[in-house]
C-alpha cells in the first residue's frame, strides 16, 4: 500500500504519476495521496512560465479554468500578455498557456488570469502598425514595414507585383500568406551631371562638354517598373543628345548659339527622362573645353579681331579731328577778326604762364632800346 502526504505551492501545480500513467491532477494546498500496492510517483510542474508542453494524458486531468489551449491556423498568429505586456509572439500550431494564477477582482467581479492570449489574423495584407512592444516580438517572416518621409512615396509589391503607391507615412504589412515587399522612392529634385564628355563639331573641332540636369521622379510606378536604373537611363539620353547637337555644329555655331543648343538638348532629353517616369527641370551646358592648341588658336584670332576694331576706330577719331580742323581754318580765312582774337588769347595764355622776362641784347642794341609807359 503507498501512502503519502505533498505539498503544493501556489506557483506549480502536481501530476500523480502512477505506475508510468498521470492518473491525477493537484493544486495549491496540502494532499494525502493514497494508492495501494502502486507505484507512485509525483510530477511537479511551474505555472510561472505561462507556456507549457503537457501531453495528451496530462492535458486531460487539468480543468480548463487552469489551462488554457491555443490553435492557431496557418493565417493566425496570437500575442500571449503577462500582467498586461506582450512577452511572446504564438506562431501556427498548439500552445498550451497557464491561466492558473489569477488577479483578485473589484468588488462584485470575478477574478482575472494574469495571462492573456490575444488571436490576430494576418490573412491580409494591410495592418496598422503594432505598438513598439508587440513589434520587438514579431518575426520579420511574419510582418515588415517602411516609413516613407515627407517628399517620397512608398511602393508596395505583393507576390513580385507592384500593388499601391502609398503616400508619404508609416506602412505596415503582414507577410505570412502573402510575401511583401515595401520600396520608398525620393521624390525631391535632385541634380546629374556629366563631365568631360568628348565630342566632335561638324569642323572636325573635338572639345569637352560638361552638362547639367535638374530632374525628378514623376511616375513613381512607372520609374520602378520600366527600367532598373532610370538615372543612368537619362546619363545615357544626355550624352546620345549632346553628341547629335554638337556633330551638326560647327565650332563658331556653337560658341554663338550656346543657348539655342542648350534649348534642343533639354527637349531631346524631356523625352527620353518621361520614358521612364522621370520629369527633366532644367538643362543646360557649363562648360566647353577646347584642347590647347584649339584655345590658344581661338585667343589668336580674337585678339586680331579686336586689334582690327581697334584700328577703325582710331583712324575714324583720326578723321573726324582731321574735318574739324578743314572746317576751323576755313572760318578764321574769312574772318580775319578771328585770327586776330585768336592770336590775343593765345598771348593771354602765354602771359598767365610767365612769371620773369629775360631780355638778351646783342652788342650795340643798348642805344637802340626804347622803354615807354603807360
């Protein structure tokens, strides 16, 4: 005959193992277990941790105010809370939760597990964000999300498709059914520039070209679905395009139509950025670099261009001082008046800038010298 006395705290609970079978379940308190001529033995289980893995057998003998069980579906997941905070994430299959310890209710009200399982279907696709705690115990197999910042859009790709263009946010997503992908895509004005680029005029003038575009992303759908790199889409539609407007050109048509250039580069390359769902802003051209030689010729032949200018003008100012002469000695000829106020003021002028007279007399001038007065 086998008889014992066990205690139980209030922290675990106790299977009665008898003979290798649990044949029965005990609580909190003390228990006189009694089993004639059985072998018995006392199995020992802690409710703290509210998972646990009891089989079949076991499972039977607990009341279901003490433990609770879980199923979740392939589309459902669980969030058990312990004293009210999220501790785990429950993923498909069986969960075996203790609900055993319970909190003491207000008056009149029954008492509350401190554990609680919370089912959540992720059958879908959209979901609101969860709170910060739930999202640490999250897989990233089982949810993923983006912010997308003021001046971008986000793209939302289910199974490999594109579905939404979502505006600027926080974006969250279940990818349990469906594999969910989010891509944020800037939609600010940004600059590209393409240097040195090597081109030929119709005078056979090879120089350099540095260009500059102001763009941005139009069609956020269309930019991520057409092409894979949708700035080296435009790199290569400036390049094709400057080379077309510079080989039709000679070298002087081009220094002399710079801006007129630039305008038929910025329609060939609007059409090709629109392609891809880009929008073109501005173009325009920087810089055009001669080779040496080319620069040094250029500076040759503007200095002789400016010389030659120079030169006109001189023998015009020349002309002109030349008739104005003609036209005074003609006057003063027919007025001999003229000459005379003319020769008085030029003695006035003298006399202003005369401050001593130093008479030089020869021999023999002494007796010849008259002086008067006024």
């Amino acid at each position: 005959m086998s008889i014992g006395r066990v205690e139980v705290a209030q922290n675990e609970r106790l299977f009665v193992v008898v003979n290798g079978r649990a044949e029965q379940y005990l609580g909190p308190g003390r228990h006189w277990v009694v089993r004639p001529f059985q072998h018995v033995r006392f199995e020992r289980v802690s409710i703290e941790q509210p998972l646990i893995r009891l089989d079949e057998a076991k499972l039977a003998l607990v009341p279901e105010k003490d433990l609770q069980v879980v199923e979740l579906a392939s589309d459902e997941r669980a969030i058990l809370f312990h004293h009210g905070q999220p501790v785990q994430w429950l993923k498909r299959g069986q969960h075996q939760v203790w609900t055993a310890q319970r909190l003491p209710g207000r008056t009149g009200r029954p008492e509350t597990p401190t554990v609680k399982v919370e089912r959540v279907d992720v059958s879908g696709v959209v979901t609101s964000p969860p709170s910060d705690e739930v999202r640490a115990l999250i897989p990233s197999t089982d949810y993923t999300e983006c912010i997308a910042a003021e001046g971008s859009v986000a793209l939302r790709y289910v199974d490999g498709v594109l579905e939404a263009v979502l505006p600027p946010g926080r974006h969250a997503a279940w990818t349990v059914v469906h594999k969910v992908q989010f891509a944020v895509i800037d939609l600010r004005e940004r600059l590209l520039h393409v240097t040195g680029q090597e081109v030929m005029t119709k005078d056979r003038v090879s120089l350099r070209l540095n260009l500059s575009a102001a763009f941005r992303v139009a069609d956020a759908r269309r930019l991520s679905v057409v092409s894979r790199a949708p700035d080296d889409v435009l790199y290569l539609a400036m390049q094709l395009a400057s080379r077309e407007a510079v080989a039709t050109r000679t070298l002087d048509e081009l220094l002399a139509s710079r801006e007129a250039v630039a305008d038929s580069l910025f329609a060939q390359v609007k059409a090709g950025a629109e392609n891809v769902g880009l929008e073109l802003l501005r173009f325009g051209i920087k810089d055009v670099v001669l080779p040496g030689e080319m620069k040094e010729l250029l500076n040759r032949v503007i200095q002789a261009q400016k010389e030659a200018e120079a030169n006109v003008i001189t023998r015009r100012e020349e002309t002109a001082a030349t008739r104005s002469m003609a036209q005074t000695a003609k006057v003063l000829a027919e007025n001999p008046l003229l000459v005379r106020l003319k020769e008085l003021e030029a003695y006035k002028d003298l006399a202003s800038k005369v401050g001593q007279v130093h008479l030089v007399l020869g021999e023999g001038a002494v007796p010849t010298l008259q002086l008067k007065g006024g």
